[in-house]
C-alpha cells in the first residue's frame, strides 16, 4: 500500500464517520429485521413444506443407502477420492487448509482494491473452488443409487406386495400358497418333496423372525435360496417383511384387525354358538399352546370334545358352571389347574362374555336354541275325544319360551282340531 493509496483511505474513512451509519443502533437494527425474516421464512417452511418423510430408521437394514443432506454431498464426494487409509486427507486436512485460508485471508490479501476484476487470483480461485463444489455435488447426485422403494405403507398393502413377490419368486417351489410338495421344473430340486409353509405346524412354531432369516439367508444345505440384497439375493429389507408378512398371513390364529375389528359383542341375552363364536376365539387366542402337539396341561381346544375333556385337570369346562377351570382361568384367577389365561394378557371384555355365557348356557357344541320337544298325551276315556296330541315345542331363546302347537289326530268324530297353548316364561331348562 503506497501513501496515496492510504491517504485516500484515510479521507475515506473520516468521511463516512462523520455522517454515516452506526453499528448500533442502525446497523443492528437491519440485521433484526433481516433474521427475523429469514426465521419467518424458516418457520413457514417447516409449517407447510415439510422434511420428506422416508421409513423409520431401522438399523438391521442392510439395503438402506445413507447420504448427507445436499449442501454436504461435495464433502462426502470428495472421499471417494481418498479411499481407505488416506480419507484423512479428503475429511481433514483439505477443509482444515480451506478454511485456515479464510481466516488468514485478512493478513495475506491487504490490496485495496475490491472490484473482482481487480483481483484475478482471487477471483478465479473462489470461482475454481465453487464450480468445485458444484460439480462434486452434481457427480454426487447422479451415482447415488435410488433409495429402495417403500414397499406397503399398510399392513394389508405389505401382504399384497409380499404376495406378488412370493408369486415370482417362492412359489415354483414352494406352491402359490405355501403348500410344498414335489418341486417340479427347478434345476437341481427336481422331485425333492418340500415341507408345507402355510402349515399351523409351521406357523405356529415360527416366529416372523425365524422367516426372515430364512428368506434372507437362505438354506443353501437345503436347496433355499438366500434372497437378501446382503448374501447375493435380489430382496432388499422391506421386500422380505413384506413376503413374511404374507407367509404370515396365513396363520389361522391371526385375524387382521382392520378386517375382523374387534370379536363382535354379543346381543343382549344372545347366547353364542360354539362353531360361530366360540372355536374361533380359542383358536386364535388359546391354541398357541392348546393344540395337538402342543398342549400345555393336555390340554386341546382344537375340537369341541377336546375343549370340554382333555386337560390335566379335565373336565375345565363343565355345562352352567361359571366355576370350572377354564372360566376362573380366563378371569385371571390362580387354581390349582394353573394361572391366568392366556398367560400374558387377558381377553377383551368381549372375548369374556362370549365364553362366559357359552359355559352358563350349559357349553353345548351347537347353539341351545332350546331343542324341540315333543310330547304324546292319549287321550282315553273322554266319550268323542280319544286319540294322541301331539305337541311340539317351538325353539325358543333362552331355555323354554315359545309356542306348543297341539294337534289331535282325528280319533272320533267331533273332536279333530287345534289347541295351541304359550309356555309360560320362566319354565325351568328342559
Ligand atoms: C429353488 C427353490 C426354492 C425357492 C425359489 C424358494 N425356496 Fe424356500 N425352500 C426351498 C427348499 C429346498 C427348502 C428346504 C426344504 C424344506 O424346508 O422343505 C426351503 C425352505 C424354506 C423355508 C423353511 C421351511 C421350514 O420348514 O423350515 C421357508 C420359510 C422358505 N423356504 C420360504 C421361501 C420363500 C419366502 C421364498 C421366496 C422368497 C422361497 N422360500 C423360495 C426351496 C426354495
Ligand atoms: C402362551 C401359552 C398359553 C396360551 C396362549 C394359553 N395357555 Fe392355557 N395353559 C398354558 C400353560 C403353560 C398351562 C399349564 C398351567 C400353567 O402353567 O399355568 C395352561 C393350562 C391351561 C388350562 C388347564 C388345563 C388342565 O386341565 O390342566 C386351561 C383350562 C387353559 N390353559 C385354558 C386356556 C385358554 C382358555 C386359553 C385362551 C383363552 C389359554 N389357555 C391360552 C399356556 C397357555
């Protein structure tokens, strides 16, 4: 700097501090308003624009492909060109010497001029360093592979989505639902017999974990073939759950609730059949472990004679006793036949009353819409009245209201015709 040039400053600087702005109140003032709209603009942002929302993080996902946010892509570029052992030099040392350059900047460029021509080294060593950024960015952009596709946001959509693949890919040997059985047309699998996977014996001692363990690595001593993205296969994580989302929904325990809602109530004074509401409830509730293979205490729920013999402690259902085992179970008492049930979390209202009432009306396999009974009465000894009634009581709900329709066969003349008579409610069970 020659004195010219610092005797312009000079003049310069008085100049502006006679009659210019000051940093407070006028200069702070600006920068206020200048933050406050850029935090409106933030917040307006955040309202109505949003973050995009990918899936929830998941930290087994092999097939996730994480990148940094755009303004840091030409950093994260950058490293690509520094693999292994010398990254230091593309996370370190490079930014730290950028950045070292901008603080030392005051001390090594002291020219007074400020117009960008004026200062070409400077000027075209900003512009080398952004188009720098720009196109690390932009070779960023274009071989970042594409985020896999979120495959079913819903549980039904995952199901759809794991059916389509299974049909492509699973069901040439494994049968369009999982049945097994000879493997035809596939190379070296030709005629070995596979298991069923739709099986409850299946189902029902694998949990969804198991599945995908096997889907993702496969059985190569057996003839499965791994699947995921990680051993070689083509199904990244999401296309797995979503296959074993379908094997899954085979499972006859496992009633999807936006389909099923919860088991409906019963109506007032409705006493639930065994087949309609009953079976299906034990099944899906109890037969984890109350079937055939697994049955704790021998006990069975999987056919009616097994819900009312089996057991240990047999008979756990008695006709009309609210006492028997398997009602105070279900209440959450200790007995001697063991504790609540199912053990870790109770029925649904809903569920309890179902049982309940079954058992109170007496726990018979079809509903007790009171059987029909008939009843013969000769009638003797009456001059012009001799011959049978014959009456049949109408089902009637509960127990024995209903219509007795009498009929007396014509035994004399004079006396053929109809009685009918109401049973009065209130008539004991028959
Ligand atoms: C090339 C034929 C083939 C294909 C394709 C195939 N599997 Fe398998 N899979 C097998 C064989 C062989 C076994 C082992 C034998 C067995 O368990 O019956 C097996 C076993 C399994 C098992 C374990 C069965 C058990 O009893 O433990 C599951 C679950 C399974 N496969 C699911 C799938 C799914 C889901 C797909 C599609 C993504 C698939 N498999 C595709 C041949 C195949
Ligand atoms: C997670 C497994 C499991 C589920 C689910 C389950 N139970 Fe049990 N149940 C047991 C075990 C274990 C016992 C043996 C007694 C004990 O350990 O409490 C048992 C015993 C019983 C017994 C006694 C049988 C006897 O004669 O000794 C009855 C009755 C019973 N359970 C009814 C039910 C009913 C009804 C349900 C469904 C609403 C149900 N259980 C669901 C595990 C289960």
């Amino acid at each position: 700097m020659n004195d010219q040039d610092k005797q312009a400053i000079h003049e310069r600087y008085q100049e502006e501090k006679e009659h210019g702005v000051k940093f407070y109140p006028d200069i702070i003032y600006k920068d206020a308003i200048a933050s406050f709209a850029i935090f409106i603009l933030l917040v307006g942002l955040a309202v109505f624009v949003g973050v995009a929302k990918e899936p929830a993080a998941d930290p087994s996902d092999t097939s996730y492909v994480p990148r940094p946010e755009w303004y840091f892509l030409f950093l994260f570029e950058m490293l690509k060109f520094f693999p292994g052992q010398i990254e230091f030099v593309g996370t370190a040392i490079i930014p730290g010497i950028a950045i070292l350059l901008l603080f030392l900047l005051p001390l090594i460029d002291r020219r007074i001029k400020r117009h960008p021509r004026s200062r070409p080294v400077a000027t075209l060593t900003m512009s080398a360093v952004v188009v720098g950024i720009v196109a690390l960015t932009i070779r960023a952009v274009i071989t970042t592979p594409a985020q896999p596709e979120t495959v079913g946001a819903t549980h039904k959509e995952q199901v759809a989505a794991g059916q389509k693949l299974f049909e492509e890919q699973c069901a040439k040997c494994h049968g369009q639902t999982g049945e097994g059985g000879e493997v035809k047309d596939v190379e070296g699998l030709t005629g070995t017999f596979l298991n069923a996977i739709n099986s409850d014996d299946y189902l029902f001692t694998r949990t969804d974990e198991t599945t995908y363990n096997v889907v993702d690595y496969g059985q190569p001593g057996l003839g499965m073939p791994a699947f995921g993205l990680a051993n070689g296969g083509q199904f990244n994580n999401q296309q797995i759950n979503a296959v074993v989302a379908f094997v899954r929904s085979w499972d006859s325990r496992i009633v999807v609730e936006e389909e099923a809602g919860p088991a409906a109530a019963l109506a007032p004074g409705e006493i639930p059949d065994y087949e309609k509401h009953v079976a299906p409830l034990l099944k899906r509730r109890c037969s984890a472990c109350h079937r055939e293979g697994v049955a704790k205490n021998n006990y069975v729920v999987s056919s009616y004679q097994g819900v009312m013999t089996s057991g240990d402690h047999a008979p756990d259902v008695v006709g009309g006793d609210l006492n028997s085992n398997l009602i105070l179970m279900i209440n959450r008492q200790k007995i001697e036949a063991g504790g609540p049930m199912p053990p870790t979390k109770a029925l649904a209202p809903q569920e309890m009353d179902i049982i309940t009432r079954w058992v109170q009306a007496g726990a018979l396999p079809v509903r007790a819409e009171t059987p029909a009974l008939t009843a013969t009465v000769t009638l003797t000894g009456t001059p012009r009245a001799t011959g049978t009634v014959t009456s049949t009581i109408t089902p009637g709900t509960p127990h024995v209201t209903g219509t007795v329709t009498s009929t007396v066969t014509p035994g004399t003349p004079h006396a053929t015709g109809t009685v009918t008579s109401t049973v009065v409610p209130g008539t004991p069970k028959p």
